[in-house]
RNA sequence: GGGGUUGUAGUCUAGCUUGGUAUGAUACUAGUCUGGGGGACUAGUGAUCGCAGGUUCAAAUCCUGCCAAUCCCA
C-alpha cells in the first residue's frame, strides 16, 4: 500500500500507451529536464536537459568543422524593413512573428522583429564579406535561439515559442557545390541522430508545398514516433540564388564577371531532444541513449552498517575511478538515508543506461549487480570483468537502435487504395504511397484526411503506377503522414 | 480559428454549491531504528489559495478581467 502509494508521488502515472502525451508531459518534468517559463510556449532547460543538447552540439560541431564549418553569433533583433526583402519568406513568417515596438518609452519607427530564422540578417552581412570567388565558399553556423509565436497548444520541445537550434548558412561559387553542401548536412544529420540518439530516420525532399518558404527545395529527414505521428528531425535547404538576388550577394569570378552566388541553408532543433524521449522511454520514465547521457553509469552503493560500509565504499570508488579512467560519466550515489529500491526507481525515471548495485554479498561474490536501463534486465559481472562496461554501453546504444528501428518499420506501410489510406490514417505511422506530383491532389488529401507529404524519399521516383487520389500516373511515392 | 476543463506548500490534494484566512498525503529538516525494488517511528518547517480588480463587516469560496496549463473540434 505504502509503495504504491509511493510510485503514484514521484514517478510516472500514466502509461506510454494509454496516454502518450500526459506520459510525455510527465517524462519531461518529472526527469527534470525542462520546466514551463511563466510565458505562454516558453520553457526553462534544467542541467539534465543541457546536458544532452550540448553533447549534440559538440557531436555537431566537430562534424562541421571537419566539413570546412566554423561558428559565428548573430544578434536576435532584425529590422523589419530586412526582413521583408523576400517577400515569400517574410509573408510565411510574419504570422509567427514577435516584433519589438518600443525602446523604452519611445516608439520604434521600424520596428524590430525577434529572429524567426537569420537568413536576411546573415546574407546582409555576407553580401558586405564577399566581394570575390577567393571569399568563398563561406560556411558558417550559428547556435541561437530562434522565435516563433505558436498560438496552437503547445508540448515542450517540440512546439515552444522559442526553442534552441543551429541554423547554417553558406555561400558557394556554383550550384553544384552548393547542392552537394545540401546533400553533406543532411547526411551528417542523419547519421548523427541514428549514431547519437539512436532514433532511426528517412531522409528525401519535402514537397513543393512543404518545403521552407524562400528555398528552391527542401530535404528534410522524418521520424516515427511511438504514437504514429511524425517529427520533422532536421532540414536542409538549397536557396538557389533567392536570397542572393535581393541581398546583392555577388562575387567576382575569376573571368572577372560578376556573379550571384549559390546559398544554402539548415538547421537542427531540440525537438531532437524530444523525438528522444518519445522514442525511447517508457512507463518507468526516461530512456537515455549512452552517448548522450549526461551519467552513463550510476553506482548505488547498499550496506547495512558501518561495518558494511567500510567493506563496501572502497569498492566503489575502485570502480568509479577505473570507469572514469576510460572517460565514462559515472556517478555514485551515496545519499544516506534512502532505501536502494528508491534510488533505482529514481535512476530509471531520471533515464541512466547502466545502473551498478555494490553491496556486502556482492563484495564476497566478487562480482557487481549491473542493470540495464532500456530493457531492464539484471545480470552479475565480475570485479575481473569491470573493464567491458565500455562496451556493454555500446551495445546498450545498438540495441537501442535496433528496436526503434523495428519500432519503425512496423509502423511504416504501403498503401495503394485511398479508401485503404483512409481507414489506415487513423491509425497513425508512415503511408507510403503513389503520387502524381500535383499540388491539387496534396491539398485533398490533406483536407480530407490530416495526412500531409512528410517526405518523398530518395529514389523513390516511379511512374509505373497510378496517383492514390486522381489515378492519373504517379512520379513518386512520398511518405505521407500525421505530424506534430 | 471555435469550444471545454483546470489553477490551493516543492508535488498531489480537501474545502468552493450554502463566504467566517485552509484538510490530508508526500517531499523537506532533525533524531533513532533501518537498508538487495519507492522503509518505520517521533518531532518540526513550509500556502498572503495563479495575478489584478469588484461585491461584502468578512472572499480560497461570489462577480469581472487577465495570465498560464490542458483537452476536443476545424
């Protein structure tokens, strides 16, 4: 009665399953990784949350710098007048747009909005830095924060007013550079999210109606989640000469003529952060992928006395300082006072891939308790065998993989019948289906059904069979989707 | 865009209809016993009841506005 009583205060009350977003809300809060700010859509990071965002971000930042990539800050306000120098982009942004009207007291003549994203601020500058085919290529990346009103309801980290990011931007001499630059991001992207997070994606480009608004095209990766509805991981956009043209971004060739410069753009969220915690976690809370967690590895030491303490503590730090010596994140937890079962439902909540129970029997076993935090499991390892943690952490991270890959896969399926898609969209997950490329069709679809082209993945060309909704021929088989 | 619901210690909650400054649990602090899956006892601390007005001798309670969270429909 007590323990269960117990389990209802601080763990998780409700089940992935029966109410996957109050499970979510809870995981957030309860795990500590974020709270709500006092504003509307806004949300306080908590160190567990940092934390893994700025193990993405050093993960990113050497993958960048080895592609020629270095960082630079960019200020939050823009003028107006800068911001509607693109007129598609402005007119797609302005409805989610904070503006500052006052400094002070006085009335701000062209007002400032707060960055929704910096590409007209960023090429007015580059358009001062480049004058010549030697200035580039010019890479450079920005970890900010960018704003946009949701009036919609809104779930922390994956729809805020203001979320953390990186947005890239870069200028190239010629198209075909700038498409492979595209092609390069979404591939350290994709690779990072499986590698790091261990949440597989589907990559391809977004549909004329999707893609970013300014962008001659857009490739995007896309994720399932455990509910059936899909997250946008991360875009990467090709700009063309859209936002060179207006913001005079020209160099001089090296025949002396004057050219507009090819540009991309893209960007990575901390709805990483969330698609994480949906994907992995559980009805015990969260589930941290090793690589990114803050602690890998928490010791609990157990004893029943003084006796036992000096048998066991010492133990404990021989252990703690061979698994830092192989730059493992480990923490022992030597709060007195609280039972091991507490401690345990507390690590699991909190999501810490390998949990270590010392206590007297195992000091005379000489052997550790370790228990796995993605499928629960128990096992014993000898003092001998301390030294395969490292990789019993690995291991942890492909079977990870693995089973959201699975996940996936289940939740993946084709469809050729739109009265078929009808039924099955109910039911979330990625339909995968025929198209015939026009924006009628899409529109349909999307009135009808709530279900919008997620992704129309790489090679997925086809014109062998009939559109899903006109019956005229296909072009491709996009995903389609339910999204947040 | 439209319509609900909710807001009381860190957390959850009683009280609200029928106005009289607040119930209980958990957490927290101290101590003793405990300790291998949310431990027991004892004694304490902690709330101007989301914010701002209004009605009243008196407001957590009634009224108005605002803020925030959350759900449903488009």
């Amino acid at each position: 009665m007590a323990s269960s009583l117990g389990k209802e205060k601080s763990g998780i009350t409700v089940s992935k399953n029966s109410d996957f977003s109050e499970w979510y809300t809870q995981v957030v809060l309860k795990a500590k990784l974020a709270d709500y700010a006092p504003v509307k859509g806004l949300i306080v990071l908590r160190p567990d949350g940092y934390s893994i965002w700025e193990s993405l971000r050093s993960t990113f930042d050497k993958k960048f710098a080895k592609n020629g990539i270095r960082n630079g800050f960019l200020p939050i306000l823009i003028p107006e007048s800068l911001l509607g120098k693109e007129e598609k982009h402005f007119a797609g942004f302005n409805p989610e747009v904070f503006w500052v009207t006052h400094s002070g007291t006085n009335e701000i003549g062209d007002r400032l909005a707060l960055r929704p994203t910096s590409e007209t601020l960023a090429y007015t500058m580059y358009s001062k830095w480049i004058q010549s085919w030697r200035d580039l290529p010019l890479k450079i990346n920005f970890w900010n924060t960018a704003l946009r009103a949701e009036i919609k309801a809104t779930k922390p980290f994956l729809r805020t007013s203001e979320f953390l990011w990186q947005e890239g931007h870069t200028v190239h001499s010629t198209q075909e550079e700038a498409e492979k630059e595209v092609m390069k991001i979404l591939d350290i992207y994709k690779k990072t999210v499986e590698d790091e997070l261990a949440i597989p994606v589907v990559t391809g480009k977004k549909s004329e109606k999707e893609k970013f608004v300014g962008a001659v095209y857009t490739t995007t990766m896309e994720s399932i989640m455990p509910d059936g509805k899909a997250l946008q991981m991360g875009t990467s956009h090709f700009l063309g000469q859209n936002f060179s043209k207006p913001f005079e971004v020209k160099f001089a060739d090296k025949d002396n003529v004057e050219h507009f410069a090819w540009q991309t753009s893209w960007g990575v969220s901390w709805r990483l952060i969330g698609a994480m915690i949906m994907v992995h976690g559980d009805d015990k809370g969260l589930v941290l992928p090793p690589k990114v967690a803050p602690m890998q590895v928490v010791i609990v030491p157990i004893y029943k006395n003084d006796e036992g303490k000096e048998i066991v503590l010492p133990k404990v730090d021989e252990i703690r300082e061979k698994l830092e010596s192989q730059d493992i994140r480990v923490h022992v937890d030597d709060r007195e006072g609280m039972s091991p079962g507490y401690k345990f439902n507390d690590w699991e909540l909190k999501g810490v891939p390998l949990r270590i129970e010392i206590g007297p029997k195992d000091i005379e076993n000489k052997s550790v308790v370790i228990a796995k935090r993605h499928n629960l499991e128990k096992s014993s390892l000898g003092f001998s065998e301390i030294d395969k943690i490292s990789e019993i952490l690995d291991e942890i991270q492909k079977e990870m993989l693995k089973k959201a890959k699975e996940q996936a896969s289940k939740n993946t399926i084709n469809i050729s019948d739109y009265s078929e898609f009808k039924s099955k969209i109910d039911e979330g997950g990625f339909l995968c289906t025929s198209w015939c490329g026009k924006l009628e069709c899409e529109e349909k679809i999307k009135e009808e059904t709530g279900a919008e082209i997620r992704v129309i993945p790489w090679d997925s060309e086809n014109i062998t069979q009939k559109c899903v909704y006109c019956k005229e021929q296909s072009k491709s088989v996009p995903i389609f989707a339910r999204g947040y």
